[in-house]
C-alpha cells in the first residue's frame, strides 16, 4: 500500500467547516489539516484541532493554508494590494503578479506573519504550507514563501500542484493545467533552495452543481506515486460559509463521501493508505 497525503484545506473558514473536518480527523479520514489563519473563526478553533488531531487514530499533520485573497483581511496592515480593508480577488491577485507589480517585501511580512501566528495557535511550525486558491505558486509570492519559510519553518515541505501526468484531466479542467505551468517554475525554486515538496498533486475539479466527488475521488488517485497529496474541502454549510465563500454544498457532499463506508474501500481498491 502506497503512503497518500489526504489534505482537508480551509481549517478555521468558518465554524462548520472546521467542525466537518475534526470529525474526519477522529474518524481517521483525514491525514493532513491545512489551516487558514486570517479568518475570524481560527483563533477559536485552533485547540478543537490539537484535540482531534490527539484522538485520530492515524498520524495528522497540520500546515498553513496561506491566505491571500478575498474577502478575508491581511494579518499584516500595510499588505497590499487590498480592496479597501480586505485582500483582493484571485484575478486581481494573478493579473498584480503577471504585470510585476507584487512588492516582495510586503508578500513576504505577510507570509511571516501568518506563520507566526501559526506558532502562536500551535506552538511549534506548520509542517507544511500550501495556499488558498494556490496562490504560493504566483510569481513574486513563490518567492517570497520559499524566503521565508527557509526561515521560519526551516522543516516544512512546501505543497506543490503538479506532476500528476494527467492529460485528459487538463482538457476538462483548464484550471489544472496553468498550475501544472505554476508548478513547474514553483518546484524547481525549490529545489535549487533545497526546500522539500509533494511528488505529486491531485483533487482538482470543476466547482459546479452536477459535480459528485464520490465519482470523482477514485480517479484523482489514477497515476498517482507514494507521498502524493490529493486536496478536499469538506464542511457542514453554514451562513458564514454562505457568505464567505462560492463552495458551500459540495463541502457536504465530500464530507458525506469521506465518513462513509465506501471511501476507505476506494482507497485500498486504489493501492492507498493514510498510515505514514
């Protein structure tokens, strides 16, 4: 059986998003917890998930789902750009990135400071970091976050998007193949700083109402080899959730795969499991 990284992202979005997934922790469906700390409900949840993660009877890691997009707000004051308080869109943030117009030294204040406030919440570094709506791999705060972690979390290994080798995948889902282009410029800096990164990445698909993730986990982990990550977003909808962000039923529906009895035979059937 080959060793998968299965990452529930967002920890701390909203209440009903980190209750579904310390549920899965406990239940042992869940190996990795990827932690947003800006949101207003992390604070408050951060010793819920040091409990679960003491319970689960598999070892869970937990990392830093560096945030910087809207509609959540900078840990840093002086982050920019910002749309009026808060961080801007994805667009917004891609478009500042390709036209050179990130300053590195303010991505890089704001990355220390959602790792510092991970060590405060944890009391120790994030095992690894990723990011919300894969921004880590944008120009300018790739290397901002390869800086600073080298610091920071000298241990981490850093979540890459790539190498999974799925064409027919790219051609459903575009968004699949620019981060497979992201990825690549993202490990080789990596590499060449000597920082760690996943073989492989798998999970992505197309957010719309048809789609039924119970159909869709088995064929994320086609091709995949040992030490693959394969990102979910699980969560109970709630009005935050309603409010916050676009996924809200899906986050139901892959909770209700991952609790039932047909995801750990999936994952077997598949040559996988969550025991390091």
């Amino acid at each position: 059986m080959k060793p998968l990284i299965l990452c529930a992202d967002d920890y701390g979005m909203t209440a009903g998003v980190s209750a579904a997934i310390r549920t899965l922790v406990t239940e042992g469906r869940l190996n990795a917890v990827s932690v947003m700390m800006p949101p207003p409900a992390s604070g408050a949840e951060t010793a819920a998930l040091r409990s679960a993660v003491e319970a689960a009877p598999v070892p869970v890691s937990i990392g830093l789902h560096l945030t910087l997009t809207g509609p959540f707000r900078p840990l840093d004051a002086q982050f920019a750009p910002k749309a009026g308080e808060h961080f801007t869109s994805l667009p917004a943030l891609m478009g500042a990135a390709y036209a050179g117009r990130l300053k590195r030294p303010r991505m890089e204040a704001e990355i220390l400071a959602q790792i510092a406030a991970f060590k405060r919440a944890f009391g120790h570094p994030p095992a690894f970091i990723d990011g919300h709506q894969h921004v880590q791999l944008l120009p300018t705060i790739r290397d901002g976050l390869i800086h600073v972690a080298t610091a920071e979390a000298p241990s981490a290994w850093l979540r890459q998007c790539g190498g999974a080798g799925r064409p027919a995948a790219m051609l459903l889902n575009p968004k699949i193949a620019v981060m497979e282009s992201l990825s690549r410029a993202f490990r080789g800096r990596a590499l060449a700083a000597g920082r760690s990164t996943n073989p492989a990445f798998s999970g992505s698909y197309v957010f719309s109402p048809k789609a039924r993730f119970s159909a869709l986990f088995p064929r994320f982990l086609t091709g995949l080899p040992a030490g693959s990550v394969v990102m979910c977003h699980p969560g109970h909808v709630d009005d935050t959730l309603k409010r916050l962000d676009p996924v809200t039923d899906l986050r139901q529906h892959e909770f209700d795969y991952l609790s039932s009895a047909r995801f750990p035979r999936d994952l077997a059937a598949a040559g996988f499991t969550l025991q390091r």
